[in-house]
C-alpha cells in the first residue's frame, strides 16, 4: 500500500514564492499518487500454504495451516515424485495410437503422484480498498477443477485446468488487509493421455481497479490495413462506467510516441479507434518488432484506469496453391509441438526456462510453436512475440466423444464456449498467433455430429476473433472427407497420414493443407542400435530407442517423409514437429514397459539437450548457419570389425568420410529416397577405435568444412556449462548448467554414467537436474544423479538478493568441477 508523507514547514522560514513550490509539489505529488492508484496488480507468489488431502468439512478460515506445507506460486505439487508404477495405471488399448487390444500402461501418464485433492490458502491486502474500487482474481492456470474460497465463503468454480478465467470477488473483501484466500483442487485418474501436472501451475493475480474502467481483456487490438508509409491500427476498448473518454497513445519499442486519439464516442460499452502509424515497422520471426498501445480512461479530468498493450503490426493471408503470407511474403511453418511442461520442474511456469527452449529452438532455425493440446501460458507467448515465433493456439484434446474416462467431455457441452472466449480475449492481441486449434484428433471426427460440433466452434472462434483462422488436428482424414468435417474448416491439418495429403488435397475446397501435427520420430539421446535399419514400434531390452533416427511409430514416419512435402508441394503450408522436446508421459512406444515415464518423441531430450536430429532439422531449417553434425559416437568396445554406419547431418550437399585417415568415399545427397535427399549416409562402415573425420565439399567439390570424433578413454574430469552466468536476483530465475565428462585428453565420454552429486553456496539454490533417461525413477529434486550417455543438466535458481553463486559437480573418481554465477538486479 503506498504511502505519502508530509513534512510541515513553519510560514518564516521560507519565502512567498518557496511556500508557493512547495504548495504545488504537494499538489503534484497528490494528483501524482492519485493517478498511480488507478490500478494495482498484485502477483500473490509467496506465502502459500499448501496441503494435500480432502478437507471433508470443506473449506474454514478457522483451519490451522501451520504445518502445511510452505510454496510459491507457481507451484507444481506432484513434480517431486516419487516416480510409481502403480499411479493412474491404465489397462487400456489405446485407440489414437492404432490399438485394438488393451495392455497395462504404467508410465501414459509420467507416473508422478498428481492424482487427489489439493488445497492452497493464503491472504493478500487490497491497497486503497473501499466502494469506488473492484477487485478481480485472476488465475491463469489451475490443475484441476478449481473451487474459490474468499474470507471462508465460495466466489466461484471453473472445471478445464487449463483455462485462464476471473471472478469478481469485490462482495466478499472484508477490508484492506488480511483477505484470507483458499483454493481445491481436484485431480481425477483416467483424466490425461500425459503428465498434467497438479496445483496452482500458472500465475494468480489480484487486480484492483475502479468501478470505471477498462474491462478485462477488454481491449482488442488489430491492424486491418498496411501499406509501406501507413497501418490502420484498430483499437476496440470495452469498459465499464458512463461519460467517459478514451485516449490511446501508441510507442515505438524504443518508447517514443508515435500516434495519439482521443474519443468520447462509444458504441454500447466499447470505444473503437482507427489510428494512423506512418512507415510502420512490421513483425515477423526476423523482426520481431512490438509496439505499445496506452489506454487511459478518463471520467472528466480525472484519470481512471490505465493499460498498456504490446502488440504487433502485421499481415498475415492464407491462400489457396500459394499458402501462408506474412507481410506479403510467403512463408512455411518450420514448427514444433510442445506439450506444457518444462521437464525436471513441471508443469509450474518458468520464463527462464521457456527462453531457454524458444533459443534452442531458435538455433534449430524453427519459426513456429503449436501449444498441445490446451492453452499456452502467457509467457510463453509473450516470448514468442519478443523472439519471433509464429504460433497456433489450441484450445482442447477432446471434444463430446472421451478418449479417457475423465477427461474435458465431462464439460464439453456446458463449458467450451466460455473456454474458448476466455481463450482468444486474454490472448487475441498477441502477433505472434496466426491461428487457432479448436482440437487435436478428436474422436467426433466421424460422422455428422462430428462435423456440426466442428462448425459450432470455429463460429465461435470467427465469433470473438474474425482476423484469425481456425483448423483441427486430424488424424481420421478419410472419415473427415467423408463427413464434410474437414471441408468446413478454414485450414485443414492433417496429423501424419503422409500417404493421404494428396487425396485430402484433391478432397478439401481449400487449396491448402498443414502439416498440423509430424514425424513422431522415436529416439535416445546418444544410443544407437544394429543393425541401422527403418522400424516401427521397435523395441529394445533397455527400454531405449535408436538415434540414427529411423524409429518411428504405427501410425507416424521418420523425419525426412514430410521433408519431401514441405519442398515439393506448394500447397502444404508447413509441418509441426512432434515434438520439440521431450515431455513427461506417452512414453511410446514403451507405453506398457516399466521402467518407461516420459517421451521419446523430442527433437531434444527431457533435460533439453539435442539429440542427433535436432542436426537433421537444423541442417534445413537453419540456413543461415553452418550445419556440420556426425553420428554416432565413436566409443565400440567389442564392436571392433563389425559394421557401424556412420551419418552426417549438414546443410552441405556432399562430404567425405575418414576412418583413421583412410577414405571411405564421397557421398552425395540424391532424390533416390527421402533419406538419401537429406542425410549423407555411409553404410558400410567397420568400427575400429581412433577417429573418424568428416570433410564438407561444397558444390564445386572444394573443401569447406570438417569436423572429427575420436574414440575416447576413461572418464577423468567434469565440465560445466552454463547457459547463463548472471540472472535476475529475483528468487525464480534460472540457469541450466551442462555437465560433462572428459578423459584425460580432454575428449568427451560419450558411453559415461557415472553418479553425480551437487552442491551450491551463495546467493542461490539448487532447483533440479535432468539427465534426459526416459527410464530414470532418480528424482528430479534431489542433488544426486548419473550422467546418461555422458551428459546432464543441473538447474541453479537464483535467490532473491544480489551476490555470487558457487556450483559443485563432483562424482567418485572425476575431477571435481566449479562454476561461479552472479545474481544481480538486472532490472534496475
């Protein structure tokens, strides 16, 4: 709660013109106080008591906290395990992945204790409160089932956990301070196809404003019409209040006022404002370029509300033969899948942790994010705008038709509308989106009712957000053309399926297809199998699969299918990746082996270390960098003599190999098959230990780039990497620090398990590790683990004062690593 204070000043002391100065400086700073109390937002992270278990007497201000548990929000309660076969065990035959016979799951859903009841309680003032004001709660993602006490009595329910959504909670504020807060949570079994993750994961906000003022997400921003010298912004503002005035002042990124408009014209509850930006400045993923709208709301002279909206100006057309153009140029979707949580945290949301994955991605030379299957958190697209990614919105997994017993049918009828509009309104000024999922391969896809439900939602969508299209992951594509489901659709997208684009391009009256969901491509990070040959479903004793990248599932293909579509057909507008990452859950094609608790479908690994195909992408994705990657290791005891192929992954068309400096040939990428187009491949390759050297030719056969990989020793010393070495001194920054080990020459281990532990003195704590094994129970919160193909990630979290962090890697018989960090208040 500000405060003022005042100093009296005796009338001899200072002179007519002072007393005047100090008069006006009261005033000033009066008005000043005034205006800044307009609106308050209060982001309630500490404090938090949390306990799970089912109150049977429901929720009482009375109850004793004491002993429960102490968090910070954003929290996820079942991250820290312990890992258990016997949770949300399902004997299930799963229908999506081709399944007509019903085996033990163990793992579908990461094995993690996420299922129960949960409470949270805490209590927050209300700065300035009294009868001019409105206080809103605003959750942004709370799993699941949320109930909302305040001050001992009920404000409201919502049901979907991954929903943001907001109550009016003003009747029940008793006063300024000590407004106790309490939320339950309910977590069902048989609720997820992957790991939801459990708690108050998303931020909880309080916001205080006047009862004249800017409504929530009320302010719609697009820009309808560009040229080179001059946008249209358009600016719809609801509010809430009589006689007021609107004016709205646009920035430049470097905060320099660039257009202002004032009106006192409103139709209903809503200003609308078409202001002139003279040689706009256009966002794209090369430019990401945000401009900012402040709305101030006036009752007279007085200011009475005041928000300030990022946006972007762009132009985005979907066209048929053509595809998608973005300020007038064509672009391709070069996209990923992302499921919700961030590995060895959770589901709790972290913007440091989801930077890290945006410039992974980044470096991979990806332009696009699809959220699945639900609603992207806030930061994440607020990241997504910062950094350039295109991005598609998805709202559900299923629609009226179950895929798990008790999943979002149980609400489809009653609640998908207001999901839907709390979707787009909280998100709709984002440029980064440039579509909208209304769903992922839902069971509704056959027949008529199917089609009509498809129709209802996209209205919906049209609806709230007429600038955006809308498409649905199909995977039923035969059914959808036989329905009209999916000829109804603004963009249809089609989940693998690469044997049917043709026909559901003929099919389909719109001239265009997405690659909504590809590849499926199953691997382990740094394990390689033999023979190397193409496979589905393959499976192997260690519960691992191949990353020569050749693995796939029933129902999905290798990577280099959907290349061949993205190049030679103009009318696929792009393809998101299953997946950019790893996730917890779906643990396929192990879905009924224990141990097994998490994916093996990403580009890059749990703890977010690359695999072998993040070069593949790279080498296409990323022309602007030189790819240069080789596969496998080079560390075959046992072996010797015995063929092992050896892969390279470069944006260069030809290379040559050398086995301890003898040639084993030139090979050059050709159009015999998909993989032979974009791999260099050496089949025929016999292990001996020592070093293999790839050299690079470009297309005149001159050498232009090498790379080797030698056979390594022992392992002898650990390295440390860290991805930052300074963060935010704010108590939830992070840095992910990579770990390795060497031999005594300094090459990596390549095979190297060793058990590691950590420690960390200063100004921060040790958060997590990872080491990317989708068979590890080794618990995420605790400072020990072994190294997985010689690599693993340590995440440091800062503390909440400035000062230097020491980081301690040690493990029996390694030379012991340090790294040092500073905290600090990068903000200031």
């Amino acid at each position: 709660m500000r405060t003022v204070t005042l100093k009296f000043i005796k009338k001899t002391d200072v002179s007519f013109k002072q007393r005047a100065a100090i008069l006006f400086s009261f005033i000033f700073t009066l008005t000043a106080f005034a205006q800044q109390s307009n609106r308050e937002v209060l982001t309630l992270e500490k404090n938090w008591r949390f306990h799970k278990g089912d109150l049977s007497n429901g929720f009482s201000t009375t109850f004793n906290d004491s002993k429960w548990e102490k968090v910070t929000v954003p929290h996820d309660w079942a991250i820290k395990g312990p890992f258990d076969k016997n949770i949300d065990k399902q004997n299930i035959a799963i229908v999506q992945n081709g399944e007509d016979v019903a085996t033990e799951k163990t793992g579908r859903t990461g094995a993690l204790p996420y299922i129960g009841v949960g409470w949270y309680r805490n209590e927050f003032a209300v700065p300035n409160f009294n009868s001019d004001k409105k206080v809103l709660l605003l959750f942004e993602g709370a799993m699941s089932e949320p109930e909302v006490f305040i001050n001992g009595k009920k404000v409201g329910s919502w049901n979907y956990g991954y929903s943001y959504f907001y109550f009016d909670v003003t009747p029940y504020i008793l006063g300024t301070t000590k407004n106790k807060i309490a939320v339950k949570l309910t977590n069902r079994e048989l609720s997820s196809r992957w790991y939801p993750g459990a708690g108050l994961y998303r931020n909880v906000r309080v916001i205080i404003k006047n009862n004249e003022s800017i409504d929530q997400w009320g302010t719609f921003i697009t820009t309808p019409t560009i040229t080179t010298e001059l946008a249209k912004v358009n600016i719809k503002t609801k509010v809430s209040g009589a006689n007021l005035r609107l004016r709205t002042t646009i920035k430049d990124a470097s905060g320099k006022t660039v257009a202002v408009d004032s009106t006192t014209a409103i139709y209903g509850n809503e200003f609308e404002q078409n202001i002139a930006v003279k040689n706009p400045n256009l966002w794209s993923p090369e430019k990401p370029y945000l401009y900012s709208s402040v709305a101030q709301l006036y009752a007279g002279s007085i200011l009475k509300d005041e928000i300030v909206t990022k946006f972007g100006i762009r132009k985005i057309k979907y066209e048929a033969n053509k595809g998608l153009s973005l300020n007038d140029s064509i672009i391709k979707f070069k996209g990923v899948c992302l499921h919700h949580d961030l590995g060895p945290i959770g589901t709790a949301v972290n913007k440091a942790a989801l930077r890290r994955q945006l410039t992974i991605l980044k470096d991979m030379g990806a332009n696009a994010i699809r959220s699945s299957h639900n609603m992207p958190s806030l930061e994440q697209l607020e990241l997504c705008d910062e950094m350039g990614f295109l991005f598609l919105a998805e709202s559900f997994d299923e629609w009226a038709k179950p895929k798990v017993e008790n999943g979002y049918h149980l609400y489809f009828e009653t609640d998908a509308e207001k999901d839907i509009v709390n979707l787009v309104h909280a998100t709709r000024n984002h440029p980064s989106i440039v579509m909208w999922s209304s769903g992922n391969e839902v069971p509704d896809q056959w027949g008529a009712e199917g089609a009509k439900r498809a129709k209802w939602l996209q209205d919906i969508f049209h609806r709230e957000d007429p600038t955006r299209p809308v498409t649905v992951g199909m995977d039923q594509v035969k059914a959808t053309i036989a329905s009209g489901f999916g000829a109804l659709l603004d963009i249809p997208g089609l989940n693998y399926r690469v044997n049917l684009y043709e026909e559901a391009f003929k099919a389909f009256p719109q001239g265009l297809i997405l690659g909504s969901e590809t590849a499926s491509t199953v691997s382990s990070r740094g394990i390689y199998k033999f023979p190397v040959v193409e496979a589905k479903m393959k499976k192997y004793d260690d519960f691992q699969s191949s990353s020569y990248d050749l693995e796939a599932c029933s129902w999905s293909n290798i990577p280099d299918e959907d290349f061949v579509l993205q190049d030679d057909k103009p009318w696929v507008i792009g393809e998101f990746v299953w997946t950019g990452f790893d996730y917890l859950g779906e643990p396929t094609p192990y879905d009924d082996n224990w141990p097994s608790r998490s994916s093996y479908f990403g580009i890059n690994d749990l703890a977010g270390l690359p695999k072998d195909r993040f070069y593949l992408y790279r080498s296409r994705w990323n022309t602007k960098k030189e790819t240069l990657h080789m596969l496998p290791h080079w560390n075959w005891e046992g072996r010797e003599g015995e063929v092992t192929p050896v892969f390279v992954y470069t944006n260069y068309n030809s290379a040559e190999l050398f086995v301890n400096g003898k040639s084993m040939g030139i090979q050059k990428k050709n159009n015999s098959s998909p993989t032979n187009r974009y791999r260099l491949m050496w089949m025929d390759v016999k292990y001996e230990p020592g070093i293999i050297k790839v050299v690079a030719l470009d297309d005149n056969g001159k050498v232009v780039a090498e790379k080797e990989t030698r056979t390594a020793g022992k392992p002898y010393k650990l390295i440390v990497e860290a991805d930052r070495t300074k963060l935010d001194a704010d108590g939830k920054d992070l840095s992910f620090v990579t770990v390795s080990v060497v031999d005594k020459n300094g090459i990596p281990c390549p095979t190297a398990t060793n058990q590691l532990q950590f420690k960390i003195k200063g100004a921060g704590d040790f958060r997590a590790v990872s080491n990317g094994d989708a068979t590890s129970l080794e618990l995420f919160h605790l400072p020990t683990m072994k190294l997985f193909s010689g690599k693993l990630v340590v995440l440091v979290q800062s503390a909440s004062e400035a000062g230097e962090i020491e980081l301690m890697v040690s493990g029996k018989g390694l030379q012991t690593a340090k790294l040092k960090l500073i905290t600090q208040n990068l903000k200031e």
